[in-house]
C-alpha cells in the first residue's frame, strides 16, 4: 500500500515538475487556434468533461490498488478518441484542419491510456504511476498550447522565476 502511495505522489509530483520540460521556455506571442465548428466543439468538450472524470477515477482508484478500476476508466478514455467516432463529412473536414501538433497531443493521450490499461491489467503500481503520470503530462502540454485562455495558470507571469 505504501508503495501505491509513493507511486501515485511520485506521478503526480512529476505532472508538477516535469511538465515544464514539455513547454517552451519562451511564451508565445499568441495562442494557437483550434478553428472547429461549433458542433465539433461540443464533441470536443463533452470529451474533454469524460477525460476529466476518468484522469479523477484513476487517482482515487490507483492509492487503493483498484486495478480493474483503473483499467475500465483507462480504456473509456482510449476509446474516446473522437477521430475514430462517425463523424459527418463537415467534422471530418474540420479535424483534418486542426494542427498536426494537436492532432499528436490528441494521439499521445489515447496512446498512453491504452499502456495504462496493460498495466493496471498487470497489477503493476509502478507502470501505471508512470503511465498515469505520463497521460497527464500530455493534458497539460496541450492544453497550455490551445487552452491559455481557459487555463491560464499553466505559464508563469513575465518574469516570475522557476523553482522547484
């Protein structure tokens, strides 16, 4: 249990601190823009609500070594993935204008929920520390790129110094 405890702060002290590494040292003159329908919006933002709920039933379930949990909310999450739902033609247009970066972030995410579902079926608190923590890392990468203006703590004020 100990070990499940130290796994899951080690996971999540390293969305803290190592998630910087993954952004620019340097703030961008503008954010990028996700020009979508706004149809496609909501699919997007229905996801990112489901995301949410599971990134929070795997931090409950990891500390108690609910690894069937785990695996469930990780392959709800995998199987999210908007750009294999049926789409209309016009949606389909529309994600195929999105940026290669955020079609990779998109990527990664799903990517790395299948890994957790191996290793919460593996029973392994330590993979899925990494994985789980991993997952993260891509949320906020992403959403520090395309979400500044509904996340706007992810970049530190002009001038503040990095500590750790």
């Amino acid at each position: 249990m100990k070990l499940v405890a130290a796994a899951l702060a080690l996971g999540l002290a390293s969305v803290t601190f190592v998630t910087p590494r993954l952004l620019s040292a340097e703030p961008s003159v503008s954010t990028p823009r996700l020009n979508m329908s706004p149809d496609l919006q909501q699919l997007f933002q229905a996801e990112m609500r489901e995301l949410l709920l599971g990134t929070q039933r795997i931090a409950g379930a990891l500390p108690i070594a609910n690894w069937d949990g785990i695996a469930d909310s990780a392959m709800a999450m995998r199987n999210s993935y908007i750009l294999e739902q049926k789409l209309t033609t016009a949606q389909r247009h529309d994600l195929e204008q999105l940026p290669e970066q955020f079609k990779a972030f998109d990527e990664a995410f799903h990517h790395r929920a299948e890994k957790l579902v191996y290793a919460a079926k593996a029973k392994d608190a330590e993979a899925v520390s990494f994985h789980f923590s991993r997952l993260l890392d891509t949320c906020v990468a992403c959403h520090s790129t395309y979400a500044k203006t509904k996340f706007p703590n992810f970049r530190p004020e002009a001038g503040a110094e990095h500590r750790h």
